[in-house]
DNA sequence: AATTTGAGCAACCGCGGAAGA
DNA sequence: CTCTTCCGCGGTTGCTCAAAT
C-alpha cells in the first residue's frame, strides 16, 4: 500500500504555466499568503493545480527578488566552493545565492558550471576515480555522501563511463580561475571563502582544500530551510543544522592554519564531533561511515595530495572567528553555526 | 530545407522528515 | 507511541529552441 497522493492526479493541470495561472498564484500569495498550507492554496486561490507545483512556482518563479539570467564569477566561485563542501545540496547553495533559486542552481551546475570546469580541468584529473560501484556497495541513505556520487546531472560516470565528467571530480578540481585571489565573502557573510591560489592557469584541488591528512573540509552539511514564503534562511547566525545534515563527510578540525591559510572550524564544548553520530571513526581520526566512505575519503586525499597542489582555498569557516556549535540543548540532534 | 542533436530550463516525482492528531 | 498529512529537497524528465549535419 503506498502513501496517498498528495493530491487528485486526475484533476489537476500539469504542465507549464499560464501567465492567468501565474498571476492568479501571484495575486493570492500576495493577497493571503500562504496561511502554511501549499495543499489547500490552489484552491483557495482557484487554480487547477497541486499545491507543490503552487510552490514550486513561486519559489522557482514568481516570488519578489528573483534573479534570472547569467551567475556572475563570484556566484560561480561560491557554487564551485559550496559543491565542494557540502556536495548537491542545492537548497543551502542557493540560500547564500540571494535572489537565484536550488532549482537554477543545479540546472545551472548540470548543464554549465560543470562542463566549465571540466574543460578547465586536467586531463589527467578526468578519469573517473576508482570509488566502487554502488552495485557493489550497500547503499547509503540519501543526504549521505552517496549523493555526491550519484548526483551531478543523473548520469554518474562510475556507472557509465561514456562521460568524462563525474560529480565527484570537480570537488578536487574547481579551476583556481574560478576562485578569486581575494577572499569572497559570501552574501550573507555567513561563510567566508578564502583564496590565497595563485592567478591564471589553476592547479587540480586546490578547490579542495586539502589541509593535511585529518582536515579536509569535505562537506560539513548544514540543512537550510525555506520557510513558506519562499524565502530561504541563511546559515548564519543560529542558523541550526541537523546532525544528519552535518554529513559523516565533515572533516572537522580544531583549527589549523598553513602559511597561506587559515581555517577555524571549531565545535562547542559539549560533544566532540565524532560523537555527533555512529560514525566510524578513522585511524587518521577522519571521520567516514562505511567503508565506502572512508574508500572515498581517502581517494579524495589521494587526488589531492597527488595534485601537488599549494594553493589554498578554505571552504567554511576561514579566518573569520567562524565557529560550529553543538547546540547542547539538543544533544546530538542539532549543531548550530555561529558566527562571531 | 529538413532532420537530428544537444543545451537550457521549467516542472514533476518520490522520498524523508517534521509536526500534529 | 503510531499514524497521517504536509513540506521541502534532490533527482529526473520532458519540452523548447538553436545549432549542426
């Protein structure tokens, strides 16, 4: 028996929108709101519609403040950096995009940005890693690494390897081109990407930011929600972050700080990182799920140190008195970023 | 000029989680 | 607790249009 329909499949239009669809959606929204409830909207607001393609209009479409059209260099910088920490979670990428919505984002990744940096990247660096193939491997829950691998435009190359380009790869190869010499500070200041790579031609991982065996900022997750008005919250100050959202695929440190680079990521004094959750903890202190995960993690070490590359780019957290917070109230449910 | 191919984008689908009954 | 409902997200599909053949 499988779940009920959100709504009646039979009676609603699918399809594109009218602009008599799109102003009655509008008129309403602007009118009442939402009231909180997307399901009962449409037909309130007399439209033959479910109410999440209501929603997904408005936020994709028609709420204020949206941004179409071309990204510019700093938006790809920041996707590029986001992708590379916290992988296809498009939701929290666009929450630092003002004005662009996860929908944009990821056709925009899908279709551009990717194909971009792979024609920026190596030839050497487009061979598909040897991660093992998902068939052979149990599968992971979804939000976990494994979307990394599987994402990335719904064809993954360690499946079929007829294209060039994984979803993993550009997390070790963002193009230095991509990344300003000069810190980008991200919209909301909420995360403050630094860059110390060199200009011009770019060197294979340096978007990654290897910093040593035990720091990889590999994808410290944060959850972002969007509240009913569309409009997303930012991670800033607060901003919480489930546990699960933080990924086993966060490498987090103490600090550190290389010659060009600094990177604080810090956790409060309640729990330590690796107590966040059941994840397994790995001999070089990492921390990994399965053994697929630590596989991953360490071939993602492998390309880089392999790159030789010296160039620093810091994902989350740099220089900025950035701090991650256990929120002590929910043990190990909630993790908050504050930034001080 | 007709057909094919590919890119770009809007929209849909299904799942997981949260909230409330 | 358990069940139901709804929301939000990421992945995928399919349409449109332009470029290539």
């Amino acid at each position: 028996m499988g779940r009920a329909p959100c709504c009646d499949k039979a009676n609603v239009k699918k399809g594109p929108w009218s602009p008599e669809e799109d102003s009655k959606l509008k008129d309403y929204i602007e009118k009442y709101g939402t009231g909180g409830n997307w399901i009962a909207l449409p037909q309130k607001a007399g439209l033959k519609r479910c109410g999440k393609s209501c929603r997904l209009r408005w936020l994709n479409y028609l709420r204020p403040n949206i941004k179409h059209g071309e990204f510019s260099d700093d938006e790809d910088r920041i996707i590029c950096s986001l992708f590379a920490s916290i992988g296809s979670r498009w939701s929290i990428i666009a929450a630092q995009l003002p004005g662009r919505t996860d929908n944009d984002i990821k056709n925009y990744w899908n279709t551009k940005l990717k194909k971009k940096l792979m024609a920026m990247a190596p030839q050497s660096h487009r061979k598909p890693p040897p991660f093992p193939s998902p068939h052979q491997t149990p599968p992971l829950p979804s939000h976990s690494l494994s979307s990394i691998y599987k994402d990335c435009g719904g064809s993954f190359p360690y499946y079929s390897q007829n294209k060039s380009f994984t979803g993993f790869e550009p997390i070790s190869q963002v193009p230095s081109s991509l990344l300003s010499n000069n810190s980008v500070s991200l919209a909301t200041n909420s995360l403050h990407f630094q860059s110390t790579g060199q200009e011009g031609l770019f060197s294979p991982m340096q978007y990654y930011q290897p910093v040593k065996d035990n720091f990889l900022v590999f994808g410290s997750e944060a959850s972002c929600s969007s509240n009913s008005e569309g409009s997303c919250s930012q991670i800033s100050y607060g901003r919480e972050i489930k546990q699960e959202d933080m990924g086993f695929h966060s490498f987090i440190s103490n600090g550190y700080e290389d010659q060009n680079q600094k990177f604080m990521l810090s956790y409060g004094n309640s729990i330590g990182v690796e107590n966040l959750n059941p994840w397994v903890e790995k001999p070089n202190g990492s921390i990994g799920e399965t053994p697929l995960d630590y596989d991953l993690i360490e071939d993602v070490k492998q390309l880089i140190s392999s790159s030789g590359a010296n160039n620093n780019v810091n994902v989350c957290c740099s220089n900025s008195n950035d701090h991650l917070l256990i929120d002590e109230n929910k043990t190990q449910e909630k993790v908050m970023y504050s930034y001080y």
